[in-house]
C-alpha cells in the first residue's frame, strides 16, 4: 500500500475538539508529545495524570482543585453535580471552555476510572450501514435498530447541506478495515466514554483518554486520508448522550468540519474561522429542516434552562453579544461569531461561506479573515455588521427579519450608558480594538438643552455610526463616519434629540483605533432655539436748524442661532438676524423745509457670518447665560439703512422744491447690555431704552450698572459725542425664544 503523508509519523491531525454542543475547545491532535504541549489549550489535563498522589475519587479531586484554588466553589458546583447525579449529560453544553474544561476534564476522567472502560476489554463490535441517498456510513455499539434515528437525521442534514456548503471529499477506506469499509465519510456515534476506533493514537492498550473519549463533548471531526496536497477528507464521532436536537446539530455541524478538510485545512485557517462557519453551517441546515437551531442561539445567549451557567460570573464571556467590544473570532467568541456569517448571507445570500472558503483555499496566506475581506469589502461591511448587532426596533433588517425564532431581546452587552445632567463634554475612549465595536447610549435630560456631536480626524478603519432618539421616536441609524460636526436644538421638535447610541467599529484587522481618534459628544444647558419678537425705534433729531422725528414700523425680528462651529465666544449664544423687513417714516422740518415720507429697508441676513458695522443693514444678538459670572443679559445690534432711499423734503416756494433727505440714523436697535426678564421661568429679551447719542451720560446707561471705563476711552468718547444739539434714539424691544420650528422672514 503507498504511504500516505498521514504515515510519516509528525502531525497527524488538527482535530476539532468539541468540548461540547456548545463549547468547542481546539486541540492539536498528534503523536509526538510536544504538539500537545503547543495545543491551544487553556489546562492541561495530563498533569491530572501524572500526578503520582492523584486523589481516588471525585470528590477528592474536587475538594483537591477547590483547595489549590483552581476552581471556585461555584465552579466546583458543577462537577459535583455530574457526578452526583451520575449523568454527565447535566448542562454539559453551557460552559465556559477557557474555565470549565478542566474541571470537566476531571470529572469525566473519574467517570472513566471503572473496570468496565478497561483497555483490556474485548474489542467493541461496530454495527454499520450507509444512510440511503447519501456518502455517509453511519458506525454505532449496538444493533442496526439503534442506528434507525441517526440515519434520519444523517439523511435529513445531507440533504440540505449542499445548499450552504460543498460535500466532502470521500475518504479512502478499504473492505479490508473493520472501522471504515468504502469511500464514505465515516459518523461513528459513540457514548461519552466510547474509544476512538479509528484515531491510531487510539488503538493501543494504553491510550489517552482526554484525546481518544468524546466525555462532555458533542463530538468531534478529525481530518482523514486520502490527502491530496493538504486536502483530506474526515471522520466524526457524534455524541449520542446529549439530546436529539443536539445530535441532530452536531451532525451538521460536524459535517461541515469534514467538509473543510477538503478547503486546505492547514494551521493558515484559523479556529474560529473553522468553528464559527461550521456553527453557521449547523444554524442554516436546522432552519432549513424546521427545527429551532438552539445550539447557534446558545452562543449568543444562555437559555434561562441553564441554571448552573447562567448564574455564573464568568458567564458572559461566552456570549457572543457580551462579547462585541472584544475582536471577532477569539476565542471567548469563535462559536459566537456565526453570527457575523448569518450578517454575510442575509447581505450576499447563502453562498457567501462556500465562497469565501474557496477563496481561502486559493489565496497562499490568505487565513479567514483575509479570505472574507477579498471577497466582501470589510471596510463596507464589517461597520453595518456592529450596527445590526445593536439589535433594537430602529435596526431595519434584523437578524429577526429573517429568522422568526431568533433569541429576542439581545443587545450589545458592553454598552456605555451616559446618563448625566449636563453641561459636559465627553470624549469616547477611542482604542476600540480591531474587528470590535463600542457601544453608547446617551440619554440627554431635560437640562440639556443643545447637543454637539464632534469628530476629530480619525484613521480609515474607523466608522461612527449613530442612531437617534428624537422625542419618542428612534430613527434609522445613520452613518457619521464622514461628519466632523452635528448639533441637535432640544427646542425644536424636530431636534429634540433625546436619546444617541454611538456605535465607533473598527474594521482594521489586527490594530487597534488609536486613543487620538475622538468622538466628542456634548450637552449644552444654553439652548439653541429661535428667538422671536419685534422692535422699534424713533430717532429724534433736534437741534437750532431741524426737529425731525424718524420712526420706524413695528419690525417683526427672528434671530437664527449661529452653528455651533461658529460660537465662538465660549458661554455666549450668538444668533444672527433672518431677513426683515424695516420702514422708516419720517415727520418735522429742517429750516422752512418740511421732511415727509418714508423710506424701506431689507435687512439681508448674514448667517453664521463675523459682524461687520460697515454694512448698512445687519442684525446681531448675543446672549450672556446665567452660568458664566455676572452673565444673564442679552446685546442686540440690528442696523436699518438703505443707502439709496430718501424721505422727501419739501421747501417752499412757487412752485415749492422737492429733494431728497437722507436719513441719518443708523439703528433700529443697539443694546450693548440689557438684563434678562424672566417671564415665569421662561427667558424674554426685552428692554425699552433712551439714547441720545450726543450725551457720554447716555451712553453709559447703555452699559451694564457699576462699568467703569478707563480714561482713554472716555476721552475718546467725549470727542464723538459732542455733537450739538439732541439725536434721542427711543429703543423698544421685546423678543422670546421660539419653541417650535419656525424658520421664515417675518
Ligand atoms: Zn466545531
């Protein structure tokens, strides 16, 4: 017979070790001892072995690891259970494999310790048949009866599987062998303390009975011969102590590991890559068949029928939504990581795992998350992965949409809920880790009243999404990857921001975000509303030669507030005038010479724009809050010329002469300082105001009580305001913020 690879006596396989339906753990299968020392695997059973005083009953061992401080009591608790209830079928399939396996490494191997498991026990006769309509030979200890149920099953699963992944590779079994007699692929369903019959490691009289038992494992795959290249086929060992829906799960989703053997199945396919495609394989082959894939849900989610697990600390590692900050595929979430391939094939259809399989086997280094990025663009994908795992009602196209009996109620485990009075800034942590997300919810109080998101530069890996709460109602989620800034007026309906999840992700394959890469989130207690009201004015100019009087309509004002990015004096509330509309009608004499008339003036609006007094027309308003010492007041500044209009001036004669008479104010209003009221606890700007622009005592009063000008500018005041005679500007104003929507003129 030809020597195949599998003889030359190195590696003979990396098995798939399932430490149970639920909690598959990886173990480098192979004959020399050291590549058992490099198995990736948390404990290490065989020093339980080894050791010469090893106590003789469970108990003892439990008690011993209890003592050593291996195992909390909690932990303990388990083992403990299995053997007291003699049935290692008790919730085998809930546990943590980092911490458990050890323990349960224990308790099968006391569970072994009876005469019956003797290695020298006669060989095990193996009753066999081929499942009809398939290239699966099924193997149990028993009767042709007792394989009826697993032929059903093995049949059912062969018939949909090929619609999520290629059928294996037949395998190279001879009439000769008692254990694999034709090309099929061999299902062997063994008790929890069956012999590996076909593992050569395993056909000694002294064999290892952590490598050659399944124990608490549901079952597990092993690559077999014929290898072309560093392809193989495969054979699996199903535990039949575990419950039908399990078995019937395990089979597909071992199935689908002897189906990767044929995929180059070499150490460049990394664990989770092999366990979180076959989990996905199992999950679409149960939907397909009607039956409820509660293995799959498992990994998201421990059922509340696990009372051992559920209640333990460690427990939510292993669940894949408690899981979502951490980097895809590791270990603490391999299994879980079906999920991200239930995302693919609801996006690119069923054949998006075979697809990305085959790329994996085409591309020389290319390991799974390698291949998946040459097939789907990550950068695209992996960030609308995170935002579906948020998993709540304002998600369209949830995992639900598709799948009826989808775990409800899942939600990102590792959420940050910022529930605070405002004002404050809060910059996000940054560093989220490589294939993760963080999670944030915002919940804003009623204190606060204007909301900023705020977004420096960050690297091409990193993605922001958010999804909004406005009112009562959650938006779709929206991508802000591109955004360096949003705000968010409470005031206005449709603003009231009040909630936001955040959702930074990270579809970088090994490298964490850097800390620079800020989000900035903050809550303002000054509103950003509109403001509201009107004004008016007279300018009363009086001197030896004139008495005229200006007065101007009474002139509806909306002030605008400026973008946040363009408040720029920290504790002030800028705002700039919408478009208005001014007249002016003017009434007196000049000399013998009458002025009538009236004049328009459109004031432009110039938004988020600096002041600038050399334009004719312009409005300004400014807003101290009360938080800033000795704010609580409001300037206002809105100037009303039009330099083309003119009033009529009409002097006497035969007939009398008409000209033009300019106007010579400038301002409907020009409040430098002006207290806030308080109507109830709702703000009004308003103020009624003298000025007569030739009197430095006048201007004073424009200003805040107390102020004390320093000596130059006095001095330079009393130069320009010595003006003869009166120009009495009469202000009156009156204006409220708005509290809904309202953004025409006037
Ligand atoms: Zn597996």
């Amino acid at each position: 017979m030809a020597i195949s690879p599998w003889s030359r006596g190195t590696i003979v396989i990396i098995a798939l070790v399932a430490v149970s339906a639920a909690t598959y753990v990886a173990i480098a299968l192979a004959a020399p001892a050291s590549d058992v020392t490099t198995a990736p695997r948390a404990d290490s059973p065989q020093q339980v072995d080894d050791k010469p005083d090893m106590p003789a009953t469970s108990e003892e061992l439990i008690a011993a690891a209890l003592k050593a401080g291996e195992n909390t009591y909690e932990e303990s608790l388990l083992p403990r259970a299995f053997i007291n209830y003699g049935d290692l079928r008790v919730e085998p399939h809930f546990r943590n494999p980092i911490e458990m396996s050890s323990a349960i490494g224990r308790a099968r191997r006391v569970a072994m310790a009876s005469p019956v498991q003797a290695s020298s026990a006669s060989q095990p006769h193996w009753e066999n048949r081929l499942v009809p309509g398939t290239n699966v030979r099924i193997w149990i200890i028993g009767t042709q009866r007792d394989l009826d149920r697993y032929e059903l099953m093995v049949k059912n699963v062969w018939g949909v599987f090929k619609n999520f992944f290629p059928y294996p590779m037949p395998d190279d079994g001879t009439k000769d062998s008692d254990i694999n007699v034709d090309d099929a692929i061999d299902f062997y369903f063994v008790r929890f303390d069956t012999i590996d019959p076909r593992l050569p490691a395993c056909q000694g009289n002294s064999v290892d009975l952590e490598l050659c038992t399944l124990g608490a494992d549901a079952g597990v795959t092993h690559e077999a011969p014929p290898a072309l290249g560093n392809t193989s086929s495969g054979f699996a060992l199903i535990n039949i102590d575990y419950p039908p829906n399990v078995i019937y799960d395990t089979i597909a989703h071992e199935l689908a590991h002897v189906a990767q053997c044929q995929y180059a199945l070499d150490e460049m396919k990394p664990m989770w890559f092999k366990e979180s495609t076959a989990t996905w394989v199992a999950y679409k082959v149960m939907k397909q068949l009607g039956e409820v894939p509660s293995v799959a849900y498992e990994w998201l989610k421990h059922s509340g029928s696990s009372p051992i697990f559920a209640r333990r600390p460690a427990a939510p590692l292993t669940e894949f939504f408690e899981t979502l900050h951490l980097t895809l595929g590791m270990p603490w979430n391999q299994y879980g990581s079906w999920l991200f391939f239930y995302y693919l094939s609801m996006e690119k259809g069923d054949g998006i795992v075979r697809s990305i399989w085959q790329k994996a086997a085409q591309t020389p280094g290319a390991d799974g998350i390698k291949a998946i990025k040459e097939v789907i663009p990550l950068d695209y994908h992996f960030p609308r992965f995170t935002v579906r795992n948020w998993n709540q009602d304002s998600v369209p196209n949830q995992y639900k949409t598709q799948d009826d009996t989808f775990t409800p109620g899942l939600k990102p485990g590792s959420t940050r809920t910022i529930d605070e009075s405002g004002p404050y800034i809060k910059e996000l942590h940054g560093g989220t880790l490589a294939l993760a997300a963080d999670y944030y919810l915002f919940k804003f109080q009623a204190a606060t009243r204007k909301v900023t998101f705020n977004k420096l530069p960050t690297e091409s890996n990193a993605h922001v999404w958010a999804i909004k709460k406005i009112g009562t109602e959650w938006k779709e989620p929206e991508d802000w990857t591109g955004e360096e800034y949003k705000d968010f007026c409470r005031d206005w309906q449709d603003e009231d921001l009040t909630n936001l999840v955040i959702i930074v992700s990270n579809s970088d394959l090994t490298a964490p975000l850097q800390r620079e890469s800020k989000v900035r989130i903050i809550a303002d207690a000054v509103g950003c509303q509109y403001v509201k009201g009107w004004a008016k004015a007279t300018l009363h100019v009086k001197d030896d030669i004139q008495d005229v009087r200006y007065t101007s309509s009474r002139v509806n004002l909306i002030f605008r507030p400026r973008d946040p990015a363009y408040q720029d004096m920290e504790g002030n509330t800028q705002y700039d005038l919408m478009p208005a509309l001014v007249t002016w009608t003017a009434a007196g004499t000049v000399h013998d010479c009458t002025i009538s008339g009236q004049i328009l003036v459109t004031i432009p609006s110039f938004l988020n724009q600096p002041v600038d007094p050399s334009r004719p027309a312009y409005g300004y308003f400014n807003v101290v809050g009360m938080f800033t010492g000795g704010g609580d007041y409001h300037s206002i500044e809105v100037s009303a010329v039009n330099p083309e209009a003119a009033f009529t001036k009409t002097c006497p004669g035969d007939p009398p002469t008409v000209t033009k008479h300019f106007f010579p104010g400038t301002y409907l209003l020009n409040i430098p300082w002006q207290a806030n009221s308080y109507d109830g606890d709702k703000i009004v700007y308003k103020g009624n105001k003298q000025y007569d622009q030739g009197k430095l005592h006048d201007f004073m009063k424009l200003l805040p009580p107390g102020t004390q000008l320093p000596q130059i500018a006095l001095d330079a005041l009393s130069r320009t305001l010595s003006a003869t005679g009166s120009s009495l500007y009469t202000w009156e104003w009156e204006l409220r913020p708005l509290t809904s929507p309202q953004t025409g003129g006037p």
